[in-house]
C-alpha cells in the first residue's frame, strides 16, 4: 500500500485495518467509483468540512435525512436540551408519543407506530407483523427495491447491492430465499400471475411506495390505476397484505411521503419510514392499521423490542425536524430541486452526455441513459462508467454527490440559490468529463 498523501486517506487507511473495507456501510467506501472517500469532521447547511479542510456542497445529507441542512440551530438545541435531561431511559417518555402523533397526523393510514431504532428494523418487524397476521410465509419484492438488510429482502435489492452489482447476499439461508418472490418493479401480470399461482401462500407484497434505491422510478399508471393501489387490490383480493415501505420517500417526497402524491381511495396495511424521521439520529418506525399493530407484544403473539427505542435524544431529534418542514420548507425543497434538475439537465446537455432525470416529489436521481427507467434491469443498463467520470469532476469541484449511480441526489432547505451557483460552477466540467467516457461513442465539441 502507498502510504497516502492526506488526512482522509490516512484514516482510511487506519479505518481498513480494523474495519471490513474501512467503513460500516458498504456505499461510502467509493467501491464503485473508486479512490479514498472523505473523511468528514464537520457539516453545517449545505456544506461539508472534511479531514483536509477541504469544502463540499453536499447532495448526499446523510442519504435523506438532513432535510433542514446539517446542524439545524432548532434541531441542535433540541437534541442538546434533551442530553441534558438524560441520555436514555428505556422507559416511556413523553417524546416519543409526540413523535408517533406527528406521523399519524401526517399520513392517513397509519392509526399506530412503533418506533425503533433503523429502517431495516421497521421493515423486518412489519414483514413479521404482516406473516403473524396471514399465518403465512411468502413474501413478494420487486427487483431495484431496497428494503434494509433483512434476510428475506436483500434477493435483487437496491442500493449498495446494486451499486456492487450483487445478486443478494451470502449468509441468507437457502429456507429464507424460498420465502421470497422476486418480481419486476411495475410488472402487473407478474403480479397477477403470481397470485393466481400462489395467493394463499403469500403473506405480503412489499415495495417502496416510489423506488429511490436503484435512482428514482416512480410507480406508472396504467388504466387509471397506481401501481400501489394496483398492489393494494391485488394483494387484498387474496388475503394478502401491502407494506409500503416510505423509508426514504416519507417526508422528503412530500408533507405526507409518497402516500400524499398518489394515496387516493387506497391504502397500505402496515408502513414503514426512517431517515427524515430521526432527523439525524438512529430513528425508524412501522405502523398502519390498528388490528395488525394490536398483534404486537404485550398485548399480542408477536414479539418485538429495543433497548435503545424511542430514546430522547433521537425523539427529539425527529420532532424538532417535523417542527420545521411546514409548507413553506417543502416549497423551498421543490424549488431547490427544480433549478438543480435544470441544472444538470443542461450542462448534461450542453456536453453531449445522453442522461435522464427522474422524480417523486422533491426526490430525483439522474440516470446516464437516454431511455426512461422503469425497472432494475433498465437502470442497469446506465453508463455508469459516465458516472464515475462525472462524480469525480464533482467531488474535484467541491460537490459531494452519491458515490454511485444507482443513488437519488437529496436537497435540503439550505440548498438557497446561492449553494445552487457553486454547484452550476462545477457542473460544465463534469459534464465534458462525462461525455469522455469510452462506454458510448464521445461527443463531438
Ligand atoms: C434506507 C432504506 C432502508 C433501510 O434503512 P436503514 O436505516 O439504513 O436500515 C429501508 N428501506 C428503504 C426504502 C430505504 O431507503
């Protein structure tokens, strides 16, 4: 190993020797894009400070859920108001049912929430919830969907699965695979036939209620009809229950997640959501209707719990960030996110750089493609090479995007018009190194 030339890659270099791969979730080792990531030691807004004292514009915000911008000043009081009032209790605490009322406020079918501490957790306590609900066992996913790193939900999954080009995991039981139903994202008769052939045995459809962990692709409308409430009707028709999984769409796609975009005369069962939930800290939850979640222990056959549960610091966390996305945050966050999409859009554009822009709500991802996206097997097809180029012109430039194509890029309400300048500075450069990637004829300048 050479030795490195920096503050970062010296840390990386300490961090590889006693960390696997020198990082403690597979994405921010840059695998995919490679070279030595950042080491950060401060954020504050849009802006991060690294190791070298390097600045960045970040368009990561922790994957989602620095939506008010780092170091929030209501936020960073809250949590440091709360530690003063003691770190943990693992009793009750007025805190988390503040937070709980909030989400039932927000969005119309969830009547009851458990609060635990990730969004893996949410998901593999709702699928467990929904299988105790059903005695039965089978569960569908659709391929490009993340759902945490659940046992029975990382076959074909989004995110660092994708990124790495994964087919699954090593270490999931053969027993466990069998439970699980693979589906195309937005492949009705596959649904269809599925159900026809093995309805009884299914316990729950899972999906994100808009895709965001394969870049962004959001659920199509055929006949009138949503894909989600397609999956709704479907998966009732047969005894079966819909999870929809808002982990990373609540509260960033909208006031009221994805649900508030396209939940009109249907409804999920069970819900799940994290990220902008914990404002930062450890936070995710899972909930819907009031029967499912009644199954719950104490009062019911089905066992979950946490330690660290709803603990003060994260309630308050959460809480003081829901105090600040009122509407006029989610304005600010629409705006932000319209002028960067034109942005890229157009310095892509400009180089020649064959690309597609997609949305659900305020969340959007760019794709190094010229045809739309509507499945896994579509967003594969990316030039992620183009990527590569381009992420590295950006970081280069002081822009802090998602070390992999297969990412959404995440605004906050400090991404003002002037943080948006810095990025458009950087972006003509990226571009042209873009438009030099091997993998697609060059552009002629
Ligand atoms: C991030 C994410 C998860 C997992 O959440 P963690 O807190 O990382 O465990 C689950 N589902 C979706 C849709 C996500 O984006």
């Amino acid at each position: 190993m050479t030795p490195s030339t920096t503050l970062s890659g010296d840390l990386f270099d300490r961090a590889r020797r006693v960390i696997p791969s020198g990082v403690n979730s597979p994405v921010r080792a840059f695998g995919s894009v490679g070279g030595t990531p950042p080491f950060l030691t401060s954020a504050k807004g849009a802006l991060l400070t690294d190791a070298d004292g390097n600045e960045y514009v970040d368009l990561v915000g922790s994957w989602g859920p620095m939506i008010l911008g780092h170091a929030h000043d209501g936020v960073v009081e809250a949590v440091r108001e709360a530690a003063g009032r003691g770190l943990s209790f693992g009793a009750p605490q007025a805190g988390e049912v503040s937070l709980v009322e909030e989400v039932v406020r927000r969005i119309g079918p969830v009547q009851q929430l458990r609060l635990v501490n990730s969004g893996t957790e949410a998901t593999m306590s709702a699928l467990r919830v929904a299988r105790a609900a059903t005695s039965r066992d089978v569960v569908v996913k659709f391929a490009g969907c993340y759902h945490g790193h659940v046992d029975a939900l990382l076959a074909e999954a989004g995110s660092g699965v994708a990124t790495f080009a994964m087919p699954g995991s090593a270490g999931v039981t053969a027993s466990t695979a069998r439970d699980t139903v693979v589906l195309p994202y937005g492949d009705r008769e596959a649904v269809t036939a599925l159900f026809a052939e093995r309805g009884d045995e299914i316990a729950a459809v899972i999906t994100e209620a808009a895709p965001a962990n394969m870049g962004v692709v959001p659920p199509r409308e055929q006949d009138g009809t949503g894909f989600n409430r397609f999956l709704a009707e479907t998966a009732h028709a047969a005894g079966a229950l819909l999870i929809s999984d808002e982990v990373l769409t609540g509260f960033r796609a909208g006031k009221e997640g994805y649900y508030g975009i396209d939940g009109d005369g249907w409804a999920p069962d069970l819900m799940t959501f994290g990220k902008v939930i914990g404002g930062g800290l450890p936070v995710g939850a899972f909930g819907g209707r009031e029967d499912l979640m009644a199954l719950l222990a104490p009062s019911g056959p089905v066992y979950q719990a946490g330690t660290l549960s709803g603990n003060p610091l994260a309630t308050a966390a959460g809480l003081a960030t829901f105090a600040g996305l009122d509407d006029a945050a989610y304005r600010v966050l629409d705006e932000a996110s319209v002028a960067l999409r034109g942005l890229v859009a157009d310095a892509l554009t400009t180089a020649g750089v064959p690309h597609v822009i997609q949305t659900a709500g305020t969340l959007f991802s760019v794709f190094f493609r010229d045809a739309p996206v509507e499945t896994y097997e579509d967003a594969k097809a990316q030039d992620t090479e183009a990527f590569t180029r381009f992420f590295h012109a950006m970081l280069d430039g002081g822009v802090y995007l998602p070390p992999s194509a297969f990412e959404a890029w995440f605004v906050s309400t400090a991404h003002t018009p002037a943080v948006l300048d810095r990025i458009a500075e950087v972006l003509p450069v990226a571009a042209r190194a873009a438009a030099q990637s091997a993998a697609k004829p060059a552009a002629k300048d």
